[in-house]
C-alpha cells in the first residue's frame, strides 16, 4: 500500500513538471453552397451512321500506317494497321456493338533485322582559292660592325722545366742452345715363322667356310704409320742402349 502511495505522489510530482499548453482553437470549416447545374436537355441524340478512311505513306522516315472505320449506328467495324520496325505488317480488324469490343490481331510477312546503312547526301568538297598576301617589302637593317682590339695578356715568367735523359738498356746476347744428335736405332730382323699343315678335317673345315683376309681400315693403317714414325724418332744413348743388348740376346738365341 505504501509502495503505491509513493508511485503516486512521484507521478504527480513528474506531471507538475510538464508545461500547460492550452488546446488550439481551429477555424469553422466554411460552408459552400453546392453548385446547381441545369439539367441535361437536348444532348441525347440517336446514333448516326458514319464512315472515315486514311493513311499514311512516308518512306523517309518508313511510317506506314493507316485507319479505317464504318458504323451504322448500333454496330462499329474497322481495321488499322501499322508496319512494325522488323519488317512485318500488323492488322487489326476489329467490332464493337452492346455485347463489347472483339478484336483480330493478324502479323503479315517475317521478321528481319537488316544492318542500318544511313545514306548521307554527296557533298562536292569546296574549293577555296589560296589567300594572296601582299609581301612585305622591309630593307634589312644593316648594323655596324664592332671593333674590339684583342686582349693583350702579360708573359708568365715561369722558368722552362729540364727534364733528365736516361742512356737506352741493353740486354746480354745469350748463345743459341745446341742440342746433341742422337744415331738411328737398328732393329732385328726375325725369319717368318713356319706352321705345321693341318689334318685333314681341319683343311675340310676351312675348305668350306674360307676365311676372307681382314681388310685394314685407313685410320687403323694411318695409326700405324704414326706410331711407325715416332719410333724412328732419334732416342737418347740411354734408351738405346736396352734395345741393342736386346738385339744381340735375341741373335745369339737364332
């Protein structure tokens, strides 16, 4: 009971806080009186037949359309049509009487979408004569030529610097190295060795499957000949000396 006695004092208390605006007293609406129009008297007529027709044909700017329309009072027919951008040809034909508006939508030829190619009108290029100046006859200005009388700049007295001169080197002549020429080396001579003759299968064998002789490739002769050729190089006495004791061993072994 307590908690709802201060909940009221504090509502009163916070509503005391708040200004008092009085309500604002707004205008009477204005009464007008309501128009009086007079009644209708003569305008209704009775349907009359009619019939119109046109068109219109510009290449130009490819307008083609065109309307037409027939009544007889209580029935109305007509068509229009109308050439869309694609090319084909739209009708309509269409009929209205009390029973409302039926109408017949018809699209004549196909659809095509060629490239628009405008055509601009041939101008012939102007032609303008060249502008003739009068030239301008002005005497070139003719100016003096100055004359400055060269400067005249004093001598250093510097003394000319010697320089010492040294005699050309010379280098001792050594002789030229004479080297010691070594004799030709001798070899053996061996005899051809000698092979028993075969038996007689070994002869059939080779009777029947002869063997033909290995032919030499050059580069195997050419290799040859080298090796030919450096041993008849001259050799020193030391090396000469193996082979010649070598030499005489093997003719006393002959």
């Amino acid at each position: 009971m307590k908690f709802v006695i201060i909940a009221a004092l504090v509502a009163v208390a916070l509503a005391s806080d708040r200004p008092y605006y009085p309500k604002p007293a707004y205008y009477p609406k204005p009464a007008y009186p309501s128009p009086a129009y007079p009644a209708a008297d003569g305008y209704d007529y009775a349907p009359m037949p009619y019939s119109f027709d046109w068109a219109v044909l510009d290449q130009a700017s490819y307008n083609d359309f065109g309307h037409k329309e027939t009544s007889d009072g209580n029935v109305v027919t007509g068509t229009y049509y109308v050439v869309l951008p694609d090319g084909r040809r739209q009708v309509v034909t269409y009929k209205a009487d009390d029973y409302g508006y039926v109408a017949d939508v018809k699209y004549e030829g196909e659809a095509t979408y060629p490239e628009y190619k405008p055509a601009y009108p041939a101008y012939p290029k102007p032609a303008y004569a060249p502008p003739a100046y009068p030239k301008p006859t002005y005497s070139a200005p003719a100016y003096p030529k100055p004359t400055y009388a060269p400067p005249a700049y004093p001598k250093a007295s510097y003394p000319e610097p010697s320089y010492p001169s040294y005699p050309r080197p010379s280098y001792p002549a050594y002789p030229r190295p004479a080297y010691p020429s070594y004799p030709r080396p001798s070899y053996p001579s061996y005899p051809k060795p000698s092979y028993p003759f075969p038996s007689t299968t070994e002869a059939a064998i080779e009777a029947a499957a002869p063997v033909k002789e290995a032919e030499i490739p050059a580069e195997a002769i050419t290799e040859d000949a080298e090796a030919a050729v450096a041993v008849t190089e001259p050799i020193g006495e030391a090396a000469a000396a193996p082979i010649a004791s070598e030499a005489e061993s093997s003719t006393d072994a002959a």
